[in-house]
C-alpha cells in the first residue's frame, strides 16, 4: 500500500464519474485538498433524469441535484468550480490550464464524460435543433415544448426512447428516426426490439427504421426534416445519436486514445502517455475505453454504474490501496413508458462481430401465477456460447431490472446453461410463476444445442 501524501487532488469533470472519486477520497482521507473543475452549470445529477423532467414524472430540474457547490465546501470540504472549462494539461510541469488560469496539480484525474455525436446533416445548426446532455439542454427542450405541436427525433438509443415518451405523452405529434434497422439497436436484437416498436406505435409516435434524416429545413429556425423522401414538418428537433468519449482535451496532452476514441487506461485506470502509463493521472467514466468481459476486447460502457464503479477504483488507488478495474458486462435499462427493456453481455450482432454464432434461448412467459391478478408478460432472450452465457435481453411492464441483475452476476461467476436450468429460485403467486421464465429460456436453448449436436 501506498503511503498516503497531502497532495492535491483535481479532477476534470463533475458528473456521475467526477463527483463518486472526491466523495471516495475524502471517505478516507480527511485532510486531502481536492478540487472538482467543471464546464457544467450544476454538479452531481444523472443526466438520464432529464426525460422524466419533460414527461412531468419528475417535478422540477432542480429535483435532480442530489447536491450542491456550497454543500460540497461546507459539508466536504470539496471545492467545485462550475462554468469552468480546462483548456490544457501539462503532463511534465503538472498544472492544468483554464483560460488564462493555472492550477496546479498532484494527482490528475479525468472525468470528462462523453459528447453528443452529431451526423453531418444539413441544417443542424438551425435555432430549433437540440441535444439531450446536461440541464441546460433539458431547460431548453422544456422550453421549446411550450407551444409546439410536432416534434422529431432523430436516434432511437435510450434518451431518444424516453424523450419520444415524453413529447408524446405531452400530446405532441411526434415522429421518431433511426438509420439503423431497429430501436434500441445497441442493446437489441430486431425481434426484441419490434415489441418496443410496437408500444410507440400504439401511443401514436410514427416510427422510421432503416432511413436517415438527410437534412433539416428551415430559414433560420427548423420547420421540417427530410427523411428519404418525406419531408415531416417540425416545431423542433432533438438529436439523440449517440455518445462518444470526451478525450479531445487528454488526447492533446499526448495522452493515448484507443480506436473508439476512449482514453485507454490499465487495469489500475491510469493514462497511457508514449510507452508507459502515467502514476499520477487516472481517467474514469463515459471518456475511456474499458474491455468487454466476455470478448476481451476494447469496448465502451457510457453508463453511470460503470462510471461510479471505476471512480471507486480511482479513489482507492490515489489513497494508497490496490484495486483494479475489472473487465465490462455494462447491464443496463431502458424505460419507454411503462415498458421496461433490459440487456447485458452481447447482442446477436455483437456476438457474430466477435466471431460467436450464439445458442439462443427465449420465452414467453408471465411475471406473476396465471391465476394470480394482473400479470405481465414477460420477453426472455438469453444469448450462449456452448455451454457459456454471453448475453441477455428481458422485455416486460415489471421483473426486468432484478433479472437482468441476477443474469448479471450469473456472467459473472462463469454459471453454465445447466447451471443455470437447475437453479434455484423463489416463488410466491404476486411475484412470480413457479419456474421462473428465464430457466424457461435456457431449458430453450438447451434443446437447441442439443438437436444441434
């Protein structure tokens, strides 16, 4: 173990990775100065609230701040600078520029968090074209919804689903558009996904796949966009493309960026810099490249468990413990309405990009007895390689998140198929059926690999 040092602590950003390291150091160091520098107007709030914000579900922007600047001096003794952008780091004179302001460091940690990918479309630029990442856009967005009657939204990931819910329920007309073959198409595969399409559909969102939005129209401000040949009128816009690791700041300090544009870190989540990694600057949360757990390869996980998980990992290791940062499942939930669409490990795309034609497994199943009121169905799809779980896809109103945790924590113990048909699992006629619908899916895939042998 490390000997402790007194020296001080800065960390770039403040969101879901910042935040977690200040609060982890000062968990077991007391004394240690620590300084948050963010470009953000607020610190310590998840950005995936902002959708339940413009649905009403959540009564005010200000609700999702768990925390302020003043509460973190006071109560901490944890300085947050906001509305502060780094403009450079110095890896050999070890200070961060800010402006025409020098701060000076002992410890490095970058927590810059990820960025709105935007296509290169015509007129995204036009006054009436949003993006979906901080407060302020939310407030923006919230604002633009007053008066308007048609909306579209272009990107059918997570926040793009939640924020289609939101308009529609606020009785916008509202169009959805993905250039890709399906919604929710990183997390899943086109049959999963046609339930989810089919839930928009039926509360009237129109639901455009397979298509790109070639261009946004408008003199000065958005009043249609064309997608293939339609041209849909707009009141506004809400790009929801995509995210993409924030590391343009630690690339320019010759800090190394992997392929997918993530700072690449070891195990301990320092930098890389020329042949070597840096012991005094780590990197955490959506900017850096983690490793899939199941392909060993370099992937993302832009999620905010990730972020919180590594930044533990970040703040014992700058208090003088050894921990590493294990590779990645990135279990993860989307609620469109009252639909909730789960998934860990591999896709089937994403399993045949590594080289896995998987065993699938699926069931239908309900989430209560059947002669229990008010049951759900639930969509089971589970993914194998052989005898090992890569994958998991959970759709239902209810016994989604406890599932696809559970599936979870089975990839992670390395639990096989048979493993997982003969486990045990409870029973009560509120909560569930007497053989739980996911040992129905791998008793599926087993009579697959079994006919396929």
């Amino acid at each position: 173990m490390r000997k402790l040092t007194n020296e001080k602590v800065v960390i770039i950003g403040g969101g879901a990775a910042g935040i977690p390291v200040a609060s982890n150091i000062r968990a077991r160091d007391k004394d240690r100065e620590i300084c948050i520098i963010s470009k953000d107007s607020h610190c310590s709030y998840s950005p995936c609230a902002i959708p339940f914000v413009l649905e009403g579900i959540i009564e005010s922007f200000d609700d999702m701040v768990m925390h302020t600047p003043k509460y973190y001096k006071e109560e901490r003794n944890i300085d947050v600078r906001l509305n502060t952008g780094v403009t450079g780091i110095d890896t050999d004179t070890k200070k961060i520029q800010m402006g025409d302001e020098e701060m000076d460091y002992g410890t490095l940690v970058i927590a810059t968090g990820g960025v709105c990918f935007t296509p290169p479309i015509e007129g995204k630029k036009l006054d009436g074209v949003y993006r979906i990442m901080h407060i302020g856009d939310g407030m923006r967005v919230k604002e633009a919804m007053e008066g308007a009657k048609e909306v579209i939204v272009i990107g059918a990931g997570a926040i793009g689903l939640e924020s289609t819910v939101a308009f529609s329920e606020a009785g916008l007309k509202t169009t959805l558009v993905e250039a890709l073959p399906c919604v929710l198409p990183l997390i899943l595969d086109t049959d999963m996904s046609k339930l989810v399409q089919e839930k928009l559909e039926k509360m009237g969102v129109e639901v455009i796949t397979g298509t790109s939005a070639s261009s946004i129209n408008g003199s000065g401000k958005v009043e249609s966009v064309t997608v293939g040949d339609k041209k849909i009128p707009a009141d506004f816009v809400i790009m929801c493309v995509g995210v993409r690791p924030n590391s343009k700041l630690a690339q320019s300090a010759g800090i190394t960026v992997g392929a997918r544009g993530g700072i690449v870190t070891d195990t301990a989540l320092h930098v890389m810099k020329g042949r070597g990694y840096l012991p005094d600057i780590y990197a955490t949360g959506d900017c850096t490249e983690v490793v899939c757990a199941v392909t060993k390869r370099p992937t993302g996980s832009p999620l905010g468990t990730t972020a919180v998980r590594q930044s533990k990992i970040v703040a014992k290791n700058i208090c003088g413990e050894n921990a590493i940062f294990p590779p990645v499942l990135s279990p993860n939930i989307c609620c469109v309405g009252d639909l909730h669409c789960g998934q860990v490990g591999l896709t089937t795309h994403s399993a045949r990009q590594a080289g896995i034609e998987p065993i699938i497994g699926k069931s239908r199943a309900l989430t209560r007895a059947r002669y229990y009121p008010d049951g759900k169905v639930i969509d089971i799809k589970l993914l194998f390689s052989g005898q090992k779980l890569i994958g998991a896809q959970i759709i239902s109103k209810e016994g989604v998140k406890e599932r696809i945790d559970g599936l979870s924590f089975a990839m992670t113990m390395g639990m096989t198929m048979d493993e997982l048909i003969e486990a045990e699992t409870c029973y009560a006629p509120p909560v569930s059926m007497v053989v739980d619908p996911v040992i129905l899916a791998a008793e599926n895939a087993k009579k697959k690999s079994t006919t396929k042998d």
